[in-house]
C-alpha cells in the first residue's frame, strides 16, 4: 500500500462536511431502571456533550427512551416541539434530526446509538426506517430523514419492497446487513434518483424481524456528505473469530484486498470488545489500541470508531463498524 497516496486521500475525505454530527450510546443501567451515556462522538459540539453526560433517561423517556419501549428504530425531526428533552441544547448545536437504533438480542436491550443531523445547504443523504406488519409481503417506509434530498425522499415514500428486491427486502430477506458500494444496477431499484442528488452508497441493517413483522434501517451516504468515512462487516467463522465479510472505504479503494486476510478475537481493540460484551462502544481514538485493524484505519486518516453488533434472534451475527 502507497502510505503516501492513502494519506493524500484520506485528508481529501477528512474535508467533508459528514452527514451524521453526532453520535451517542446509551446502555441500560445495573438495575435495568434507566439509560445512561457509555460514549459519544461529538465533534466540536462540546456543551451537547456536557448536556449528554448529566441525562439519564427512564423507559419511555426521551428519544433513548422510546427506542427502549418502542423495541422498534425511531427518526425524530422535531427535537423542540416533541418528548425530545435537550431541545434548547440541540438548537444551540444546530442539531435538527434525532435517529435511535435499538440494538436488540432477542428481547433484551443491549443498548441504544443516537444519531444526531444537521440542516445545510449541502446536507444530502438519508436514514430510513422500513417496516413489515406481520405477514405482509411488501416493506414500506414508516419515515426517513433526506437532508435536502427532497426528490429522492418523494421516491421512498411512493415505493414497496418484496423480499429480497431492492435494499431493504434483501436485509428483509437475509436477516443480515447488506452493504452496496456502489447504488447502480437493478438491485437498488431507486438508483437513478439517487443519481440525480448524488447519493452514491448504501447499508442496510436488520433491527427486528420476528413474529410482528420487519424493521429494517437503510443509512445512503452521498459522495460530498458521508454518513460515514469507511464501513466495516465483521462476521464470527467456525475458529470463533471474526472476519471482514464487507464493507467501503471513502480513501481505500478495496477494503477486501487490505482487510480479508485478518481476523479480530474477543476483546481485541473496539471491534473485539463488542464482540466479546455485545453492546455498542465508540472509541474517539483510533490507534490507540495496539491492534492491525485500528492502525489500518488510523493511517488512512480515521479518528473515530462506532461499532456496534446486528443480533439474529438471541444470536450474535457480525459486528459492525462505522469510522469517522
């Protein structure tokens, strides 16, 4: 690998604006009576983080909350007038948007990743929640929040997916998350007005598909706005070890040639720890766990880590890595 041209690259990617501000996880209290900030990635939004870390929020409380009773994903775009309690914070912020992820192992909460988005002229991509009622054969869009891509959202909420058609039916389908690099070609069936706003790549990840029906959460990241710098899919093999299985890289033009040949035990760097834990974890400092993975990404210029594990029934089914 030329470190040289990685570098170079890499800072090109460093200079976007990203398209998700801030993140946070909330893990359940030792009494199990609340939710309680275990990390967050803010960026320059300091006094967001102070507000953070004195909030605990109760079952059905807050955005968190919510997530917790709902057991389902939750796009909250109204952080003022709604139950969202650090409005007068988030408006100071310029945070607009809120998105809870559930993380769910069976019935149980292993915790809750918040993603916070800001409006701007250039803000362009998505986060969408699909949803299946119990036996239905089509996936429709519950909500979504599109930035300025106003086009490509009048597409979304005028479309249905089978299983296995198009992003969500095929995470639907497999119960697995799916990654596309590249949104062209008859498997992403919106792909030419994605083209139009320059929506370039998308993840699906299964949040719940049991008895009551199917969530999906599909997170498109658009060229000048990312969601995220790189994206990684750790799957466990027969040797009880994880392996890169997919994945992209805004600096790194094929992760599968860098990362194919390296596995991750429990409990080695973040990507290991939530493996060995099963609960979320954002580390803010990548490299400095001495581990071939996190120097990868920090040569290619990544700062941060939110890894998180995607759950199949009790069943841990890869991990999966968002750098920022």
């Amino acid at each position: 690998m030329d470190l040289a041209v990685t570098n170079q690259k890499a800072g090109n990617a460093a200079g976007k604006r990203a398209f998700v501000r801030a993140f946070e996880v909330w893990v359940p209290s030792h009494d199990k009576t609340e939710l309680v900030l275990a990390a967050g990635s803010y960026g320059e939004l300091t006094e967001f983080e102070s507000v953070a870390k004195e909030t605990t929020f109760k079952f059905d409380e807050g955005l968190p909350g919510k997530a917790w009773a709902r057991r389902t994903p939750i796009i909250l775009k109204d952080l003022q007038g709604s139950y969202f309690l650090r409005g007068p914070a988030a408006a100071r912020a310029g945070l607009t948007c809120g998105v809870a992820l559930p993380i769910l192992q069976g019935n149980e909460l292993k915790g809750v990743i918040v993603f916070f988005c800001g409006d701007d002229r250039q803000h362009v991509g998505a986060i969408e929640t699909w949803r299946s009622e119990g036996r239905s054969p089509e996936m429709g869009l519950f909500e979504g929040y599109y930035g300025t891509a106003e086009v490509f959202e009048w597409t979304a909420r005028r479309i249905h997916f089978v299983k296995g058609s198009g992003l969500p039916g095929l995470v639907w389908a497999k119960g697995l998350p799916q990654v596309f690099t590249h949104l062209t070609g008859p498997r992403f069936l919106r792909w030419e007005k994605a083209a139009e706003v320059g929506i370039t790549r998308g993840v699906g990840i299964p949040v719940r598909i049991d008895e009551e029906g199917a969530w999906v959460m599909a997170f498109l990241s658009a060229l000048d706005t990312p969601i995220a710098s790189r994206v990684e899919v750790w799957s466990p093999n027969a040797d009880g070890v994880l392996g890169f299985t997919a994945g992209y890289c805004e600096s790194i033009a094929d992760l599968h040639v860098m990362l194919g040949s390296i596995t991750v035990r429990r409990g080695e760097g973040t990507i290991g720890i939530v493996f060995a834990t099963g609960v979320p974890a954002i580390n803010n400092d990548v490299g400095r766990e001495d581990t071939i993975v996190d120097d990868l990404a920090k040569v290619a210029g990544m700062s941060s880590i939110v890894a998180f594990p995607v759950y199949r029934g009790a069943d841990l089914a890869c991990v999966i890595a968002w750098y920022l």
